[in-house]
C-alpha cells in the first residue's frame, strides 16, 4: 500500500482510495476502524444466507463507519471543521453507538472524531444532530438517570444510547 504525495489517498493494487482522516485521535479511530470491519462482516455472512434487509442494514454500517473516518462524503482536507457536514456527524454518531452497542457516547467523542483541534466549536452542531435523532427516536440523550426532551434547551454533560431499533438494524 502507498500513500499519495499530499497524504490524501492510498493506492492499492493500483487503486486509489480516500485514506482516513488523519485528525482522527488513534482511539476514536480504532472504534471507527472496529466497526467498519464488523459491518463488512456483517454484508458477507447477510449476502451468504440470502437476507437482503441484513445486507443492506449491514452496507449502511459500512457507508456510515467510511463516512465517519474521512473515506467518504465530503473530502476532509476540503472542510473547514469548524463547520462540519452534518451527514459526517450523523455517521460518525451511529458507528459509535453500534461499535458501543450496550455503552453510550459522549457528544464530545463526536466532536472529537470531526473537529480535531477545534472540536469545541462543533459542539453545539453536534448537539443539533443528536437533538434530530432524539426526536426521530434513533437515540436516546440522557443527563444522569433523566431522559432529555430532544426540544429542550440541553446544558452540562450528556450521554447518548442507541435505540434497540438501531442496535437490531
């Protein structure tokens, strides 16, 4: 495997692919990677018993976790991040939450993923997704033992669990 000049695509067997997001902090990125390589599992063991809805729950995890690492979507040398795509937020928060399948995520592990250097100015974008999927019920966000309204004002340190929903796919 080589890497380009300018670091942003590797090639193999004369291929070029989008490399990773070198911003990623190594332990964010391990999960990302985890969960990528799950979700490819998941669309070989689906296309082998025939189960079109797995297999295509399963290409979804794969799009969301490429997304997440920079391999997809808007190119991350490209971004100002400072102002993220929210499409990358949204797959960065489900492949966390399915890597984490009984755990939780803090927004700032998202923000972390995406802003680099300046994740604390995405803060308040990341809360904007993770208050959109409340509301559509893919997530629940809680602060200590409550349930936060997705149509409140949230403040202070929250927590974010999949649905079972998003879990079983």
């Amino acid at each position: 495997m080589d890497r380009s000049a300018d670091g942003h695509w590797v090639i193999v067997d004369g291929r070029r692919w989008r490399a990773t997001d070198p911003a990623i902090p190594a332990k964010l990125r391990s999960e990302l990677v985890a969960e990528l390589m799950d979700a490819r599992r998941a669309v070989g063991a689906a296309k082998r018993s025939s189960d079109a809805d797995a297999e295509a729950d399963a290409r979804q995890r794969v799009a969301h976790a490429k997304v997440a690492l920079g391999e997809r979507g808007e190119p991350w040398w490209e971004v100002d991040r400072r102002t993220p795509d929210p499409a990358r937020i949204r797959a960065t928060l489900f492949s966390l939450l399915r890597h984490r399948s009984a755990g939780s995520v803090c927004p700032s592990d998202i923000a972390r993923t995406i802003g680099a250097d300046e994740w604390r100015e995405v803060m308040d974008q990341v809360r904007d997704v993770v208050r959109t999927a409340a509301a559509d019920g893919e997530v629940v966000a809680t602060q200590g033992k409550d349930t936060l309204d997705p149509a409140a004002t949230w403040k202070g340190p929250i927590r974010i669990r999949a649905t079972q929903d998003l879990i079983d796919g």
